[in-house]
C-alpha cells in the first residue's frame, strides 16, 4: 500500500480533506462518472481500473492546486474499517449513507502476497468489481446509486484503496519482454531493466553475442519480478 489510510489522518484533517473532495465535486464532475458508468465501465475489468485512477488523478491535481500536496496520492479508506465520522457525507436527505460499517475485507485474496494469483489485470479488475459493488450497496445511500456515488466524499478515498490494490499489483508483476533474436548480452540488459533475471548457467561458456531462439516464461507473460528466466539459443 503507498496511500495513507484515511482513518490515520486526525479528525480536523478529515474534515478539511472532506470539504475540499466537496468543493471538487461539481455536477460536471460528477457527471463524469455518470457518463463512464452508463458507457459501461463497471463492467471493464481493465477500464473500471483505469477509469477511476484518472479520475482520482483529478482530484489529486486539484489538491496539488489548492495547496494539500500531503494527500496527493489520496488517502485510502479500507471497507473492513468503519468510515470515519467526518465522512459521514450525505448526512441527511434520500441520498444519506445508511450504513457507516459496511465490514467488507479484500483480505486475504488482495493480500500483496496472494496478488500474484492474479495472472492479467483483467482478471485482477473482474475479481474487484463484485467485492468493490458489494460495499457500494452496503454503506447504500447515494453510494448505491453508481452514476451518483462520487457525491459521497467516502466514494474518493474508498476507490484510492482499491487502485493502491491494483498497483500493489503493478509492483510486483512485470509483463516478460520478448528477447527473441536479441544477443545474450543485450536480452541480459533488457531483463534486468525490468526487474527480470537470466539463467545464468545455462549459458556461462557461450558467446555473449549468440542471438536468442526461445524462451521460457514466453514473451508478453505477467510474471513476479524477480523471475528468472531461461534463454535457448
Ligand atoms: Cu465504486
């Protein structure tokens, strides 16, 4: 996790932080999200990912631009803690959050550790859309109205928990590149920029210059960085 959780900020810095995520919310913002939703990208596992990291992005930029570079990236909120009372936002009216303890845990699939189970971001995104959908519909109020939820200033830093997720995941995996035709020494350099390893012994008494026929894990793989892979010549 690279945010700060929302629940370690004090109270007056969750108030202050709540007002401004409402300054940023205006209808056209909103309507962004509106607009996303009914293009359907609650149902893109890569696209709901990518959507809501940009739009946070927004968010973040106008932080930056009011001059509270300390929550930038966001703070996140993890759904297995309560929302914290300064959040409580709509507060009245149809559209109040009904619930402030919706006690939803991403533990221990989205664990840094289990991450790796994840072979593709799309499979990554599919398995977060349903545990993301179901906090939505417990904490209820306008945070189950999907095109409305960001009206809700939890909607912000609840989604910053669930990218932190996804680029925890980023983190650890590498896509493999492909090293085919490449010569040992320059495929060497190219896995060691991506944090990749090369099997050494299998080619310790070869020329450096030796061009690369296969390779294994193959190119375009989501691997852990770190793995070694093994070069055929
Ligand atoms: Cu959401």
């Amino acid at each position: 996790m690279h945010r700060p959780n929302l629940n370690n900020l004090s109270p007056n810095e969750r108030t202050l932080l709540a007002n401004l995520i409402q300054l940023y919310t205006t209808p056209n913002i909103i309507d962004i999200h509106g607009n996303a939703v009914s293009s359907g990208i609650h149902s893109d596992p890569a696209l709901f990912l990518s959507f809501h990291r940009n739009y946070i992005g927004g968010l973040e930029t106008f932080l930056l631009q009011q001059g509270y570079p300390q929550w930038v990236p966001l703070p996140a909120w993890n759904p297995v803690e309560q929302i914290p009372q300064e959040f409580n936002i709509p507060n009245t009216g149809p559209e109040r959050l009904q619930n402030l303890n919706p006690n939803v845990s991403f533990s221990p699939e989205f664990d840094q550790e289990n991450l790796i189970n994840f072979a593709t971001v799309e499979e990554l995104g599919e398995a977060l859309i349903p545990r993301h959908n179901l906090v939505h519909r417990r904490i209820g109020g306008v945070m189950n109205n999907m095109r409305r939820a960001p009206v809700a200033p939890i909607f912000w830093p609840f989604h910053s928990f669930i990218d932190d997720i996804w680029w925890d995941w980023q983190r650890i995996t590498v896509v493999v590149p492909s090293c085919i035709g490449l010569s040992i020494v320059n495929a060497t350099r190219l896995l060691d920029n991506c944090g990749l390893h090369i099997d050494m012994k299998a080619n310790f008494y070869t020329s450096p210059w030796i061009r690369i026929k296969q390779q294994k894990p193959a190119p375009l793989t989501v691997t852990p960085r770190g793995t070694i892979v093994k070069l055929y010549y």
